[in-house]
C-alpha cells in the first residue's frame, strides 16, 4: 500500500468522458502537477446498479471543479464497458480503465478480501488525495460510501491544498 508523504507513482490510462469518451486518449499522472488530484479505486461490484459513492460524487463534482479538484475515478474494467456505465448512470467526471489491475497493484489497493467465507483478490475502495507536488497527502481506505466529497474537500481546506481564489 502507499503511504502519505510519499511521491504518487506515475501511471498512464485510458479515459472515458462524457459520450465522446471514446474519442479521447489517455491521462498521466505526471502531467497533472500543478493540480491538486483525487483518485479513487472502486471495486468492480461498485459499477452494478446505483452506488452511492458514485451518486456522491456525481451530486458534488461541480463543487469539486469549481475549487479546481480534479478527480478521476480508477475501475478494474474495460474502456467500452466504463464507457457504457458513464452514460448510463449520467456520470461527469472522468473514468481511467485499469483493465489489467496494473494501477491497482502499482498502488497497493489489489488485496485480499473475504466475502461469505470466500476469499478471493479485489480492489480495496479507496481514495488518494494528491498534492500539486506529487505528494500524498492522505488516505481513505476503504472509503464511506456517503458523505466522501465532504470529507475530501474538509481534507483539502484543512490541510491548505488549495490557492485562495479573489
């Protein structure tokens, strides 16, 4: 697992926005310095059906854009099925098509879990905030499905990630 204080590992993936998400490239990491960064890993399971956490961020997103956050949210899942799953569900921000658990791994959120006396590996959710340095600054894991906007925004302005804007 990754750990605060330590320099965000560099990735690249592929992203899905909005209905022209199949138009587009790719994200890195790198090249988001500057930026304070959200990224969370959610588990397969969390793109069936409606989850809260993606509800959350959904009914916050325009408050997160507004105080220049940037999130991206990291699935274990094909581009064409992210794709998809943000038009079905009317999601606004990006999705990054981990499909091969590369990230996952990279960043220590692909674990063992147990489920009905089954253990099997998964992705821990999890959210990684990061500085405009490159640094993680804080981690949630595993992360509160309602309510995790709030608290990562309370996160942010406690720890003066973010330029006072005029």
């Amino acid at each position: 697992m990754i750990h605060e204080q330590q320099v965000a590992p560099d990735f690249t993936l592929p992203v899905v926005v909005d209905s022209s998400a199949l138009l587009l490239e790719s994200v890195r990491l790198e090249a988001l310095r500057g930026c304070v960064v959200v990224l969370t890993f959610l588990p397969r399971e969390d793109l069936i059906g409606t989850n809260p956490l993606i509800q959350d961020f959904c009914a916050h997103y325009s408050e997160l854009e507004q105080r220049g956050i940037v999130l991206y949210v990291v699935c274990r899942e094909a581009r064409s099925q992210l794709h998809a799953f943000a038009l079905r569900h009317h999601v606004p921000f990006p999705l990054l098509a981990d499909k091969e658990g590369d990230v996952a791994r990279l960043y220590g959120v692909w674990q063992r879990k147990r489920f009905l006396g089954h253990t099997y590996r998964g992705t821990v959710r999890t959210s990684i905030l990061i500085d405009k340095e490159g640094i993680i600054r804080h981690v949630w894991s595993p992360v509160n499905l309602t309510g995790h906007t709030q608290q990562v925004i309370a996160t942010i302005e406690r720890l003066s990630l973010l330029e006072e804007r005029p």
